[in-house]
C-alpha cells in the first residue's frame, strides 16, 4: 500500500466585481470577468492523501464524513490531478475551515482552492499557479482567484478548448491597500439554491442577464483603476453597483432567486445611512442573505469599532466577523505549524 499526502491552506475571497454566469458549464469558464479580494482570516485547511488502500474516494468535512453529493464538485478536480500525475488511487480529503462553520458564509472558493493545492503537491506535481488556478475554477469558479493574494482578476479566456486560458492574475499585492472587511451575518442556513443552479438559471430566463453581463468589462476597468489609485469612493460605486445588477438579475430570474431577507435591508440601510453621516463604508452581497462590508484603512476613517458595534446591534444580526486582505493559497510543509 503506497500514500502520498500532502495538506495545504487556502482563503476565501470577496468578489468586488460578480462573477456570475458561465460560458461552458463543462469546463466551468465564466461569462465574464471577475475581480476580488482575498480574504486573511477565512481560511480552509485542507489535506489530501492518495491511498491504493481505500475503495474510493472519501470527503470528510469539520471532523464528519461529507454526504456523496459534497465529493461531485471535487471529483473532476481529482481526476484531473490523477491524470496528469499517472495515478490511479482513491484519494482521502479532510477539509476543516477556520470560521464557523455554520455561518452563511461560502466555503467552496477555499474549499476549492485548498483541495486543488494539496491534491497537485499530493500527487507530486509542481505545476504554476496560473495552472492551480485554472484547476481550482473546475471545482468551483469563483475558487480560481484564491490561489492568489490581494486583489485578485479571474480571465474568462475563451480562445483554449482545455480552458487553460480561464485562470486568475494578481492585480495588486495583499499590502498594497489596507482595505477592512466587516462580515455582517444575519442568517446560517445554507442558501436554498446553489450558486451553478441559480447562475444557470438566470441566464436563461432574466431579460437583465445579458445586461449585466455587458457591463463587466467597464466595471472590470473602473474597479482596476480603483485599487490602483486607493480610490475608495471610485471602488464604493462600483462594487455595490456591480453587487446590485448582479441582484437584479437574479430576483428577474423565473422562478425568482431573492437571496435578501429584511436583516440584507436593515444592513444595506445602515451602510447608506453611515455614508450620509461621512463615513466611508461600501457594501457587497453574494448568493445569500449576509452582507460584507468594505472600510478604508483604519489612517483614512476613525470610529471602527463603533461602526462595528452598529452593525452589530442591528436587529437580526447574528455576528460580525472582521478581516482583511491576506496572502493566496500555500502549502503547510510536514511538521511545520499552520
Ligand atoms: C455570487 O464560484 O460558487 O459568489 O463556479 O458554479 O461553483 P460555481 O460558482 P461559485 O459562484 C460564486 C458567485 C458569487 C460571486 C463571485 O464570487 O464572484
């Protein structure tokens, strides 16, 4: 019985511009561009090992055996690894994430990301990130940016049958802007419809998916420029309207995909009422209820905790995580601590 194990760490990330809508669903390519900021504090760790032992492959999630359905999106990711290795083991996935489970809050971007990094170094390949990246998209789209750190661009690419093209790039390191997130977390349950359901969904049926579509390329450029210059009213504009079409697509879709609850309101109310008060505070909204809040850094606005508190003593909010930008995905080396 031969094993090759290796575990690597990988973060979540927060889209500034949404990516949402595929160009092929196979080799799960986006419609457009994307742009994010990948996240310090929300972490999954990850260890994979390619057992001959085991009669197929094994997913276990925070300490509990995943159910089938979990191991659909990490398989293409394995296969895809075992191939290019040349090997044929069953692999052993053990995946813990470092916020509470639980929360609302996506895991599959790190989840993703972490499987491809320590599934690739597993196996003994030492391939680009571009390539990790490429590889990560297969499990989940929006995994690809976080093989990097900072902020983050995913190329739709396009022009390669294999979809190599279709990776992330870094666009500014994680110590170029010191931007602080709030996670504002009104609802735990997972969402009812799964971001490849609903996106598949939408484009299909929103008369707005097109639309929205149209606009990433300006927002992609908007947004760059943003973060180049550490303009945060220029980034304010565009990530919540990038967040809103993204809604507006969703909530026209047949049946409608309305992710906000009256706390996603409440939040969103708050942050504008703050903003007229001359604090500098954006918003952004995913496939679900929660809310994440963006701050300059702490030299540019005063009062962080305050706003902290305010948003935590909204009614319906259940925790308010904060974090940051932070480092991409790495590899922990045997017997070093995380
Ligand atoms: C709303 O990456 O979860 O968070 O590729 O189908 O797995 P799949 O989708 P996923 O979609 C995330 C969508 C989003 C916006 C974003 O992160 O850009």
């Amino acid at each position: 019985m031969t094993e090759q194990t290796a575990t690597a760490v990988a973060p979540s990330n927060i889209a500034f511009v949404k990516y949402w809508g595929k160009a092929d669903a196979a080799l799960n390519t986006p419609a457009a561009g994307s742009l994010s900021m990948t996240l310090r504090d929300l972490l999954t760790t990850t260890t994979v090992a390619f057992d001959d032992g085991l009669e197929g492959d094994v997913l276990i999630l925070n300490g509990a055996a995943a159910p089938p359905k979990a191991l659909d999106k990490a398989r293409p990711l394995l296969d895809i690894v075992r191939q290019q290795a040349g090997i044929s083991s069953p692999a052993r996935i053990d995946s813990a994430n470092s916020f509470p489970t639980g929360a609302g809050l996506a895991s599959s971007a790190s989840g993703l990301a972490a499987l491809a990094l320590a599934a690739s170094t597993a196996a003994g390949l030492r391939p680009s990130r571009e390539w990790l990246s490429a590889l990560a998209r297969r499990g989940s789209g929006s995994a690809s940016r976080s093989l990097f750190g900072g902020f983050v661009e995913w190329l739709p690419g396009g022009q390669r049958a294999d979809g190599l093209d279709s990776h992330a790039v870094q666009v500014a390191p994680e110590d170029h802007w010191d931007l602080r997130m709030l996670v504002v977390v009104v609802r735990s349950e997972a969402k009812s419809t799964s971001s490849t359901a609903g996106m598949a969904r939408t484009a299909v049926t929103s008369p707005y998916f097109r639309s929205f579509i149209d606009t990433v390329p300006a927002d992609l450029r908007t947004c760059r420029r943003a973060i180049a210059e550490r303009d945060f009213e220029a980034l304010t504009e565009v990530v919540e309207s990038s967040a809103l079409k993204m809604h507006a697509s969703m909530m026209t879709s047949s049946p409608a995909l309305l992710y906000w609850k009256p706390e996603t309101l409440r939040v969103m109310e708050t942050v504008y009422a703050l903003r007229a008060e001359g604090a500098p505070v954006a918003f952004t909204i995913d496939a679900g209820p929660n809310v994440k809040v963006l701050l300059p850094p702490a030299a540019d606005a005063d009062g962080f905790d305050d706003i902290r508190a305010r948003f935590a003593s909204l009614d319906g909010v259940r925790d308010v995580l904060a974090t940051g930008p932070g480092p991409g995905a790495w590899v922990v080396e045997p017997g070093s601590p995380q």
